[in-house]
C-alpha cells in the first residue's frame, strides 16, 4: 500500500518557474549522491524521501553514478517509488538523472558520446524502474566528443520519450552558451544548468549566471552547503557519522582548514544575528538571486531536511548583512 502523504503537502513550499519553460520546481530540492546509497541504511533514505515529498518536495535528482555502488543510488529510490509512490504519484514527481562520469568498463561507459548517454539513460530507467525521467543531463562537457553529438542524444532522448526535459551540469560559461544554442536549433531547448554553487564557491557570477538568464535557462546549484561546511556540523571538529569522516565520502577533510573553519565561524555568528543557522543561512543567499531556480541540497537525516526547509521563508538580507558576508568570504 502507497504511504499516505498529508494532503496539505504543497502549501509551505514555495515553487518557482524553470526559465523561460512551463516548468515549476520547489525552491528546495533533495540530492541522492550521498546517503541513498548501497552502503546506507534503505530505510533512512526512504524515511527522508517520504519527509521531503511530504513538505512539498516535488523535484529528486539523481545519476547513474551515484551511491556507492554506482547505480544503487537509483535502484533504492526505485524501491522506494514503489513501495511509498504507488506508481499513481508518478505524474507529481520530478526524477532527474544523469550520464558523465564513469559507469561501466570499456570506452563507452563514460564521457558524453551518443553511444554512452543512451545507453546509460536506458541503464537508470531499468534501475528505477520508470518509462521516463522528467530532465536527463549531460553530467559534465567531454572535451573529445563534438558537442553538437552529446546535445543530439539529449534531444533523442526526449524525442524518444525516455526525457521530458533535457539539461546539463558542470558546463563552463562559454560551453554552455554553444550547448544552449545546439539544444535551440534542435528543437530541445535546454531547461536547466546544474552548476556547483554555494558561498565558498562562486565561479558561475563570472558570467554563467547571465547567460543563463539571457536564454531563460533556470539554474539549480549543487552542493550549495559546500557538502556540509555551510552548517554547524565541523564548528567542534570531525563528527565520526559525517561525510567528512567517512572512506566514502567526498569531502576531504584537509578542505577544513584553520582560515575556513574561521571563516565558517564567524559566518555561523551572522547567522545566528538573523535567527537563521548556517546552513539556513547559505540556503537564503543563494535563494536571494532572481536567477537561482532551486537549491539542491543533500542530507543525511530527516532533522537537516527539516533545518533547511526553514530558510524558504527567510530569503531577505539587508545591505549591511550581505557586506558583512563579502567582507568574511574575502579574508
Ligand atoms: N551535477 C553534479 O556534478 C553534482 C555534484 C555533486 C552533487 N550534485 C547534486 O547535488 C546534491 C547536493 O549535493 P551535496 O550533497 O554535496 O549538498 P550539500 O547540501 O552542500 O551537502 C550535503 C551535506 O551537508 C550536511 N548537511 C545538510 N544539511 C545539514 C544541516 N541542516 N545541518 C548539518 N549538516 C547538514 C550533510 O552532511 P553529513 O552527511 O555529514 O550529515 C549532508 O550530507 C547531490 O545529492 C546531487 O544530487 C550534483
């Protein structure tokens, strides 16, 4: 039987149109790279997919890759779809999934050829166990294979009706604009970018941001806890249950440097100022910009979900709070 959802699921949240498309995604979104993974406790994982769906959590990002093992990541949230989804919430779902990075042996399980993104898109739909995904990227550019090819098997992927959306993720400025345009002239317009994004790491104001808006594409940036500095969570050092600490995990713990962890600090001392914790604080400057679509944030406990939910209602800074920030973020 399908878990029972509150009715009422969709009044907190708020939801914001994709670029220029018909498309709304929640102003949060949950991240499935770490924490969903063959490694994790199954019923942790369903228990926050149950929470996030249950506060208006449309929108659920996956990849092939991710786990570990690769491809877990996928046939977990499969199960949880249907065990908790009862196939008949489908249609209130956003899935998204991804093809980049190495997925199996060989020359043609990975990079971003057609040969390796249809494949792989036909991989993670098994693992799901769904006849589509809402948006498949490219999960990052492939310097030796023609872009015209990789953003062609994004549109066949949706001509073929295995994608409703396509997008890509990692893209620098410049490949972006080609790619936008690619996906243009081929009658798939690009939905979405995926860039890394949060107050330690801010490439995309250099120009990608602007480009983005000039062709209506949204953005939705990862990591934007900076994998968890951007909380309370290493203010006393290294907690032995976190990503940090873990063999597996991909935040190393030599980036905790003295001068960050400072920095983090002093961060967390605003945060406080603004009756906000950190990690909701980091959710809301990135929330601030007309530009940002989504912020996509993992955890890995219902209780930081809950957390950083509370900065949808807090996206305010006044001048003097975000000097305040720029002059921290610069020491
Ligand atoms: N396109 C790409 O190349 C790419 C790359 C990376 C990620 N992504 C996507 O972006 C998603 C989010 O990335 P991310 O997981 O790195 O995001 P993140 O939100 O920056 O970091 C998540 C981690 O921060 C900690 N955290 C979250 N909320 C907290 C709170 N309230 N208090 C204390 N700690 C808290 C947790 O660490 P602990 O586990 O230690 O508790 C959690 O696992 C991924 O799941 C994936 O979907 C995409």
């Amino acid at each position: 039987m399908a878990y029972s959802f509150p009715k009422n699921r969709y009044d907190k949240m708020k939801y914001k149109r994709c670029g220029n498309s018909g498309l709304q995604l929640p102003a949060i979104s949950l991240g499935l790279w770490h924490n969903f993974g063959g490694v994790d406790t199954f019923e942790k994982g369903r228990e926050i997919v149950r929470f996030a769906f249950s506060q208006g959590i449309t929108h659920f990002d996956l990849a092939n890759n991710y786990g570990p093992p690769p491809g877990s990541a996928e046939e977990n949230f499969g199960r949880i779809l249907k065990k908790d989804f009862g196939g008949y919430l489908r249609d209130e779902l956003l899935i998204s999934s991804k093809a980049g990075y190495r997925m199996w042996r060989g020359p043609y399980g990975e990079w971003g050829s057609r040969k390796y993104l249809l494949s792989s898109l036909d991989q993670s739909l098994r693992r799901m166990e769904i006849d589509y995904v809402d948006i498949f990227y490219s999960h990052r550019p492939d310097p030796d294979t023609p872009l015209e090819e990789t953003m062609g098997a994004l549109a066949s992927a949706v001509q073929q009706g295995k994608a409703l959306y396509v997008g890509i993720s990692n893209y620098g400025a410049a490949e972006a604009a080609r790619a936008i345009q690619i996906l243009k002239d081929l009658g798939t317009p690009c939905l979405i970018h995926q860039p890394k994004y949060s107050m330690l790491e801010r490439w995309v104001e250099g120009g990608l941001l602007d480009i983005l808006e000039e062709n209506g594409v949204g953005c939705i940036p990862f990591s934007p806890l900076a994998q968890g500095m951007l909380t309370d969570r290493y203010l006393k050092g290294v907690p032995e249950e976190s990503r940090a600490a873990k063999s597996h995990g991909f935040l190393q713990k030599e980036e905790l440097t003295p001068a960050r962890l400072d920095t983090i600090k002093q961060l967390n001392v605003l945060a406080q100022s603004r009756n906000q914790s950190l990690s909701q604080m980091a959710i809301s400057w990135l929330m601030k910009d007309k530009r940002i679509t989504s912020v996509l944030v993992g955890v890995s406990s219902v209780e930081q979900l809950k957390t950083n939910l509370g900065a949808i209602h807090h996206a305010e800074f006044t001048q003097d709070e975000l000097t305040h920030i720029e002059k921290l973020l610069a020491k």
